[in-house]
C-alpha cells in the first residue's frame, strides 16, 4: 500500500486529472460512480493509513482507496486496454491510470477531500507502525492480553493498522515468536523483538520493491523476495529446518517449527 501511495503521487503529482471514468462494478460500493467521474485537478494530497490510501485533489474531491487482494494502481498511454480496468483517471499528458482488480476484492469511495481523514473506515483504524513510532509495550498495548493467536491480532486492522497476512508471517520469523502463540503469554522482551521485527520487515519489503507498479507474489512470474511466507517445504534461510505450513483464519502461515516453538523457553 505504501508502494501504491508513493507511485499516485508521482503519477498524479506529475500532471493534471482532466477526466475521470468508473464501469458499474461492485468496487464502488454504496454508490459513488458519478461523484468519481466529476475528478478534476492536481494532485493536493496522497496519503495512506493502514491498507487505506486517501487522495485529494486542488478542486476539493478525492477518494479513499483498499486495494483489497488483487487491486493496483497501473498507468498506461490513454487509450490501451488494460484487462479487468474498473475505473479510470485520465491525465493531460496522455496518460491514464487505471484500478486494476481481476477479483473484485477493493473498493474506491469518492468523498469530498476535506472528509477523508473523518471517514468512519479511517478513524476505526489502530496505529500505522509506518507512521508512529512503534515500541514493544506499545505493541503489546495495542494487541491486549488476549487468547488470540498472535498472527491473527497482528491482522487486526482495528488493533495495528497496515499489517497483511504477508508482513505479519515474516514479523513473527524475524521475532522468532510462534504464530499461533496467544498474546497474553508474550512477555515484554519479545514484544521488543517483535515490534522490532515489524519494523525491519516493512523497511526490507520497500527497499526490495524496484517497479512503480505492485507486483503481487502470486502473479505468475513474480519473484518471491520473502523469508518465510510461501515457502513450505523449503529450508529455513536461518536455521535449514523445513519451513511448515497452517491455517489460521483461512489463511496461510509460514513458520519455521525450530526457530519460531509453540512453547516459549523457559527461564
């Protein structure tokens, strides 16, 4: 997300918004597509909470973007067809940035720019470790002493903004913290290693994005530059044993059974 936030800058920051279309699709949910259509302006503001970017524009619209699981931000010359395009900005310099979703997982919301931070979506969102300073007692304040697996409340976006199913399987290698490990038995040291962990982890992800556009793991031909996530079966690059696989909420995690134990060590 953050990735996307940097490129609409430079994309939008670059050149005027002269017209805006939107297909009748389920992205814009509640409505919104005529409010989007009337986009107009300079770039005035791109910024991003969370897995939410908010854009604005110099003539007081804007739009609060969740790429969901498959959406992206791609720019094209005006007039190239861009497969499963749900909605479009088109540029003064002849350019077109298009919504890309082939699954129809996000959403855009057209608001007035002066809004976006007030949106309900926005303010039920918990701290941005990219945008404060996050500590280890920090961290264990915003999770709570819970039963929940600790994997599961990292992807709570009401109790830490901004962490997907990816960063948080990587987090919790790099802290050598099991996945499904409740919170309430985390003690302050690894919470330190945690938030630690977080932090090197989201700064590894940005400094090994080199494309404007997203490249999700997934997408055929996509190189996977991560430690853990999606490598059942393969060695551990810190340890060789065989990274394993579970299910935690329908999703996959990761982990390495000798590095990350169920059991924390005793003293």
């Amino acid at each position: 997300m953050e990735i996307a936030r940097r490129t609409l800058e430079r994309w939008l920051g670059a050149s005027e918004v002269t017209a805006a279309e939107a297909d009748r699709t389920r992205i814009f949910r509640g409505g919104g597509r005529k409010l989007f259509s009337g986009l107009r302006g300079r770039l005035a503001r791109a910024e991003r909470h969370g897995k939410l970017l908010l854009v604005s524009l110099d003539d007081g619209l804007g739009f609060l973007s969740h790429l969901g699981m498959t959406g992206k931000w791609v720019r094209r010359p005006a007039g190239e067809p861009v497969p499963y395009s749900r909605a479009r900005l088109l540029l003064a310099d002849g350019t077109a940035v298009h919504y890309r979703d082939p699954r129809l997982f996000g959403r855009i919301e057209p608001h007035a720019a002066a809004q976006l931070r007030g949106l309900p979506a926005v303010q039920e969102l918990g701290p941005d470790p990219l945008l404060t300073p996050l500590s280890g007692a920090r961290l264990r304040d915003a999770l709570g002493p819970t039963r929940v697996p600790i994997k599961v409340a990292l992807m709570d976006q009401r109790r830490l903004a901004g962490l997907g199913n990816i960063h948080a399987a990587e987090a919790l290698w790099r802290a050598k913290i099991h996945p499904g490990r409740p919170t309430r038995t985390l003690e302050l040291p690894e919470w330190n290693r945690l938030a630690a962990a977080i932090r090197r982890g989201l700064a590894y992800a940005l400094a090994a994005e080199d494309s404007e556009e997203i490249a999700y793991v997934e997408e055929p031909g996509t190189e996977n530059p991560f430690r853990v996530y999606a490598r059942a079966g393969e060695r551990c690059p810190r340890c060789g044993t065989r990274i394993r696989l579970l299910r935690q909420g329908g999703r996959r995690t990761d982990f390495c059974p000798h590095c990350q134990p169920a059991r924390r060590a005793r003293r």
